[in-house]
C-alpha cells in the first residue's frame, strides 16, 4: 500500500498541555490550568481541552494572546539545600527547588529525576524532555553517587550488606557500589552508587539492615561530578557534560542550546 506523501510528512498531532511543557513554556499540571481556565487558543479558538490534539510545527497556539514558541534548550546544576522540595510547585505551599533560581530570568526548568526533602547535593535541570527522558528512564541504568553519613560506625562488612540488598515492603532493594568512605568515634560516611531510583531508595536500605541516615548527599550523576559548586548555587552545563549524560540517538540537531563552555 503506497503512503501519500503529505501522511508521511505530516508532524504527529500531540495533546495541548504536552506541547506546552515539551516547547519548555510550563510543566504539564501548570498547562492543564491555563487550558482549563480559557487561556489557551488553537488557531485563534479558545481551548478547554488539555488532551486537544495539535501540531505544535503547524498550529498557531496562543497563551494570553501570545503566540508560543519553543525555548532554548537549557541544562543546569544544582547544589540542592536540604529542606527543600523537589518539585515545580507543592500542594502544601512547602519551599521548592525552584526558589534557587530565583531572579535568574531563566526559561522554565523542571527538575530531572529527584532528591527527597531532606537530601541534598547534584539535582539536574532542563527544559528538553526528551534529555531528560534519557537519563531517568530504567534502561538508561546512569550511576548516581551518594556519600551517606550513618548513625554507626561502618565497616566492609555492612558495605558487603548494602551490596548484597534487602527486601523492603515487598520490593528487592541494593546498591551497585558501597564503601566505607571514613569513619568518627560515633558515625561514618558510606560512598554508595546506584544505577536504578527506587522511592528513598537507600534510606529505605539503610532502615531495613538498621542503620539510621544522618545526611545524604548526591556527589556525581554519571561522569559529572557535583565538585565545588556551593549549596544553592547553580551552573549551566557545557555542551560536553550535556552530551555525555545522555547521547542522542539520532543525529544532533541544530537547534539553539544555552550552555556554558
């Protein structure tokens, strides 16, 4: 059966609130509300519809009478301060990570992955979906370092625990990588790495072999180290780290990036 030329290059139609957040202009709950409150047209006619189906290269989408267009792509790093909530926005009006890039007159990032409220260290940022799809998917399995602070003073054999996992609430959890890192009269640091992110994953380890975590501290997301960027600070990446995060899969296009080189 031969395909018309004008099926083979038609763009695929996408749902409205997706479009939003892929062209980097809100995240996908944000989208919903503007859609849902009349502040979106298609071709000039107000949408109510999130799940519309558009072309975002054809359509002419609208936001308060504003034409949209797709931002540059921008990728970052953070130091993240405990205590606050990796999220774009919280339901119970908690600080959240976005509050570091305050005044930054940056395009809208969403956070790549997580750090829970209490953890601190290398959280990524970027606008691009499809990167950031790249590295938090499960088969992309991309080491995550941490140095763990525990209520004990460890030894290789807990390591050799740590290693080996537990089941936790029915669910199978182990790192990678564990070492003890340097231990004091009455707690130690573990360096462990995971290529997989379980919900409070080493936290939940930890409790089940009974130890208590004291602090927890991303230091590396694959190759790219957290090194001495101050906490709450942020850097854009260079093109090199950006690469090497998350290689593309087809040929890189040439579409503008913000980076640092």
């Amino acid at each position: 059966m031969r395909t018309s030329n004008s099926t083979k290059n038609s763009s695929p139609r996408t749902g409205l609130a997706r479009v939003l957040s892929k062209l980097g202009f809100c995240s996908r709950s944000r989208a919903w509300a503007l859609i849902e409150s009349g502040r979106v047209r298609v071709n000039g006619a107000i949408q109510h519809n999130p799940e519309t189906r558009v072309e975002s290269g054809r359509d002419r989408i609208e936001v308060d009478g504003n034409k949209l267009r797709a931002e540059a792509k921008v990728y970052l790093m953070l130091n993240k301060p405990r205590g606050l909530v990796t999220t774009t926005s919280d339901e119970k009006g908690r600080d959240t990570v976005l509050r570091c890039f305050e005044g930054s007159r940056l395009p809208f990032v969403s956070p790549v992955g997580r750090l829970d409220k209490a953890s601190e260290g290398l959280l990524l940022f970027t606008n691009d979906t499809a990167w950031a799809a790249r590295i938090t998917e499960p088969e992309s399995h991309v080491d995550k370092t941490y140095h763990v602070q525990v209520d004990c003073l460890a030894d290789e054999a807990l390591a050799r625990r740590v290693q080996d996992g537990a089941t936790v609430e029915g669910e199978f959890l182990a790192a990678k990588r564990a070492s003890v890192l340097r231990c004091g009269e009455k707690n130690s640091w573990l360096g462990i790495v995971l290529d997989e992110g379980r919900n409070r994953h080493i936290r939940r380890l930890l409790a089940a072999l009974g130890v208590n975590v004291l602090r927890l501290v991303r230091t590396a997301i694959g190759s790219l180290q957290l090194g001495s960027l101050a906490k709450g600070q942020w850097r854009h990446l260079t093109r090199a780290e950006v690469s090497a995060l998350a290689p593309t899969r087809r040929n890189k296009s040439r579409s503008a990036v913000r980076h640092a080189d």
